[in-house]
C-alpha cells in the first residue's frame, strides 16, 4: 500500500477506511533519481506528490546559485500538499536520494474533500504538522548551538523514521551528504567535522557514511534538547524516540 506511511504512529491516524479512499485517488507513481528537482519554485502546479521511498528536500535556490534546505522529507510526507491551495510554491522540492513519489490529482484531492470529511481533516492536519516541523526548524538554527543542532536534527529524524519502522530506535539510514547536514543545521563542513567527533567522544552518537548509531539516546536528547511533541507521534512511539527522558 503506497500510502501505509501516512500519519503511521501518529497522534491522528488514518483509518483503515479512510485510507483506501486515499490509495484511490493517486494517479500513478513517479520514480526520480537524486538531485531531480521535482516541483520548480513559482511553477504551477495542479498535482500533489506522497513520498513513498527515499528521501526528499525543501530547498530555497538564492540568486547567486547557492541552495538553501528548509526541510527535510521522509517516506509516508506529502512533500506539497500546500500546492493544493496555492497552486504554486515559493520553494523548490527535490530528491536527495533516488525517490518513488505518488502522484494527487488537484481534482482528486478536491473530490476527497467533497466526499471525506474526516479525511480532509487529516489532510489539513498533515500542512499543520509541515508547519510544526518548520518553526522547529528555525527554532534549531536561532538558538541551539552547533552540537546540539546536529543532535536535535538527529534525534528528529530518528523519531520520523522510528514512526515508520525504518529506524529500531537506535540505528537508521540517513543517506545525506556532510554537505547536506552542514545544510540543514547552519555549519560549515569543518563545523561539521569537529560536531561528530564531538558526538562519538562523547559517547552519545556515531555517523558513519550513511549509517547513523545512537549510543545512549536518553543523554543526547537531553543535550540537544529534543522534545518530540511537535511532530504529534502517538504516545508509546514519542516514549521509544526519547528513551523515558523527562522532558
């Protein structure tokens, strides 16, 4: 099922119902390798696309040519949903990896909010939840300094991949570049460099290539002050993705 990722684990679940109206309303799936930009910045739009494997960005291109990543995508995101209502972006959206999407129909997804109430709602819920993600995005970048912005990133995306079975709690697969972490968290690659190291004396965290391994998830969501209630998992789910931290 294309959608099983959707709202999996999440405070406001899908039914069983309600998401095979959704299964029915995509057109067709779409395969991009990495670095495909799959929704252009300011071009219309009358399509919305569901992530279904790998891994996409938000990015905001800057007049000099320079790339600048506003959020970050996992499998069971509506990468632009929001495109629904504005049927263009102010962003661009592309893969970071190579990529399967599923592909809404503007018209489907006015038919569901005709005909599924219940889902529209969690729909709309979906875009909040966007939102949730991006003031805690900026939240990181203003005021965590560089060792704890690494570890909230981290512990975030541990807790999104955890929700969706792709992460045990303590070990997943994180396929960006130094580049693209240095990105997402405001640092240069040396800053990076020094943060890891950091991280791996400290005992609390090790990346390896892709390969990331917590090694006492209680002691670096306490450092990078992470708290998971942003992004509204269900109980048990926020309880494995902070090891019982009082928070």
């Amino acid at each position: 099922m294309l959608t099983q990722n959707v709202l999996r684990n999440n405070a406001f679940e899908i039914s069983s119902l309600e998401r095979n109206v959704l299964e029915r309303a995509i057109k067709r799936t779409q395969v991009y390798s990495a670095g495909y930009v799959a929704v252009r910045q300011g071009a219309d739009v009358d399509v919305s696309l569901l992530l279904v494997k790998g891994l996409m960005a938000r990015h905001i291109d800057a007049p000099d040519g320079r790339r600048h990543i506003v959020g970050l995508h996992v499998p069971g995101d509506f990468v632009d949903l929001h495109a629904y209502a504005l049927k263009k972006l102010d962003h661009a959206v592309g893969a970071l990896t190579e990529v399967e999407v599923a592909v809404f129909p503007h018209t489907a997804l006015e038919a569901i909010q005709t005909s599924a109430p219940g889902l529209t709602r969690r729909l709309w819920f979906l875009t909040l939840l966007d939102a949730a993600r991006h003031r805690q995005w900026i939240y990181r970048l203003a005021s965590l300094n560089a060792l704890q912005r690494v570890g909230h990133f981290l512990c975030e995306m541990n807790a999104r991949l955890l929700a969706i079975g792709a992460s045990d709690g303590a070990t997943f697969t994180l396929p960006i570049t130094q580049g693209d972490l240095g990105e997402v968290c405001g640092l240069t690659n040396v800053h990076v460099s020094r943060v890891l190291r950091q991280l791996r004396e400290a005992e609390l965290c090790n990346l390896r290539g892709s390969r990331v391994e917590i090694l006492d998830l209680h002691n670096l969501v306490a450092r990078s002050l992470f708290d998971p209630a942003f992004l509204f998992l269900n109980d048990q789910t926020a309880a494995r993705a902070t090891a019982g931290t009082e928070l």
